[in-house]
C-alpha cells in the first residue's frame, strides 16, 4: 500500500493540471487573476483529499479491501497506485513540495501583477 502522501500529490497533481489553463489563458491575457487561481487551489486541495478517502476510511476503521479493488481508481487512481507502489513517502512530500512552491510562487506573482494593476 503506497503512503497517503504519494495519494495525496497525485490528487493535487491531476487537480492542478486540470485548471492551470485557465490561469495561463488569463495571464497571457492580463485579465484578473484572482478566480482561476482561487480555482486551481480549490481543485488541487479538494482532488488531493478525494485521492486520500480510502486511507481516511481505513484508517477510520474501514476496510482495507477499499484500497484493492478496481473501483477505488475513482479515487485518483487509488487503486493503480497502491497496485504498483510500495511506500511512496519521499516522492510523494517531493510532489507536494514542488505543487506547493509552485502554487505559492503563482500566487505571489498575482499579487504583485494585481497591486501593479492598482498603482496604474
């Protein structure tokens, strides 16, 4: 069974993915940027606890058959991750590391563009 912090990296990973279009479209663009990256956060935080479920439910007691079954691959891949990894702590905190910087860095930026904006 992989660690909950590979689950979770890869929940933030696929969320972030999914919406970094739109804050590239509106960067380009100059247009605000305070709703995509407020999306993209949102996504990544809510795809990472969704990938985490069937860890919280084991480790709430629940079975641990729900890490093996083909369904939990609706959980972010649960599944496939756990069918392949065995341990995953180091490369997940480095995922989560990187999404994180990455995010922040992104956020930082807005908020310098944004308070340029108001200068104007």
């Amino acid at each position: 069974m992989a660690h909950a912090n590979l689950h979770m990296a890869a929940g933030m990973a696929v969320g972030t993915a999914l919406t970094v279009w739109p804050v590239a479209r509106a960067w380009f663009a100059r247009a605000p940027l305070a709703r995509p990256v407020g999306r993209m956060l949102v996504a990544a935080y809510a795809l990472g606890v969704w990938a985490l479920v069937p860890n919280l439910v084991s480790a709430a007691g629940g079975p641990t058959a729900l890490h093996r079954g083909p369904w939990a691959n609706v959980f972010v891949g649960h599944g496939a991750i756990d069918a392949r990894t065995h341990g995953g702590l180091l490369i997940g905190e480095a995922v989560m590391v990187a999404l994180l910087g990455v995010q922040y860095a992104l956020l930082v930026a807005a908020l310098v563009r944004a308070g340029r904006r108001e200068r104007r």
